[in-house]
C-alpha cells in the first residue's frame, strides 16, 4: 500500500512540473516581440520616472537614453516600452526614447567585409545609453522601489532605488550608492 502511494505521488509530481515543461517552447515561456506598451496609473508612472531621472540627470547634455521596463513573468524577465506618459515624466536635460525607437549603436561593431575595423557613425551621431528598471515593486500607495540599471558601451552601472511618495503626485527618490561594472568586450587582434 505504501508503495503504490509513493508511485502516485511521484506520478503527480513529474506530471505537474512535466506540464509546465511543455506548456512553451523549449520550457522557456515566449518573449513578446514586439515589447509591449507598458500604461501604469498617474502616481506609479511619477513613482518610477522620479527613480529613472536620478539615474538620467548624471549623463552628460546631448545624450539619448533608451528607455524600457523589466518585470518577470513565469520566472523569465518580459521588457516593456514605456508609454507616452512616462516619457513625457522624464522630460530633461537628455533626450529619453523607448528602447523600440533607440537609434543604432556604433560601438564596437565590426564591417562583415573587413572585420577589422570599426563601422564609423554618422557625423554628429551620439551613442545611446540604455536605461531599465528591473525588479519594480509598489509597496503601498505611498512607497515603490526598484533597480536602475544603465548601460554605456562597456559599463554596466546599478542604482537601486526607492520612491516615496511626499504628497499627491509628488515623489522623492531616494537611491543608494550604485555599482559599477565593466563588462568584457571581444577583442579583436589586427593582422600583422
């Protein structure tokens, strides 16, 4: 009798997490493509763009930041774009776009034809900077909190963050020291 109660449960067991497996591709739940639009209420939209600009406000004048939000879904991070709201609530000193709208990156890309050298911009191009904020959490009317990451050529740069609100459609941000990091770029030897 024991036996057969340990075989059903086992059997329930592979068949719950087997279902899981199967229900995507690969295990691995789809990614929509393209992001969509992210719409959050007036006070979380002030919330997280009062959280973004403080990383925003640093970069130097003439920049464009590429914007998008990440919230996990089914244990696998799904990217947003923000809406028109919350672009309009990061108007400042630098440009901010939807990552959908990001111009080109020339940094370290290499011609099919000759490899190696480096594909030149456009004249009076500007890199852009990507900007997204992970692990958005709305604790309560009056407080959110979230990870600001931005990233520029090689640098990854982690601001985490909470926003309070102060009074109707006011938010503080108050964010820690951040982290750098360099990230490992391909090098490539010239021939000799």
């Amino acid at each position: 009798m024991r036996f057969i109660s340990v075989l059903v449960c086992a059997a329930i067991t592979l068949s719950g997490t087997g279902c899981i497996k199967h229900k995507w591709k690969g295990g691995v739940p789809p990614q929509p493509t393209p992001y969509p639009v992210l719409s959050l209420s007036t006070e979380k939209t002030l919330a997280v763009a009062s959280m973004v600009r403080v990383m925003v406000n640093t970069l130097p004048d003439n920049t464009v930041t590429c914007l998008s939000i990440d919230i996990p879904k089914y244990g696998e991070s799904f990217n947003y774009n923000p809406d028109s709201l919350l672009l309009k609530a990061m108007e400042g000193k630098v440009k901010v776009v939807s990552d959908k709208n990001c111009p080109p990156s020339y940094w370290n890309t290499h011609r099919t034809d000759k490899p190696f050298e480096l594909v030149k911009p456009p004249p009076g191009y500007v890199e852009p900077f990507h900007v997204f904020i992970t692990d958005l959490q709305f604790l309560g009317a009056n407080h959110a909190k979230g990870t600001v990451i931005g990233t520029a050529r090689s640098v990854r740069y982690s601001l985490p963050c909470n926003a309070f609100r102060t009074s109707r459609h006011n938010w503080r941000p108050s964010c820690l020291a951040g982290s750098y990091m360099i990230m490992a770029a391909a090098l490539v030897g010239r021939p000799r």
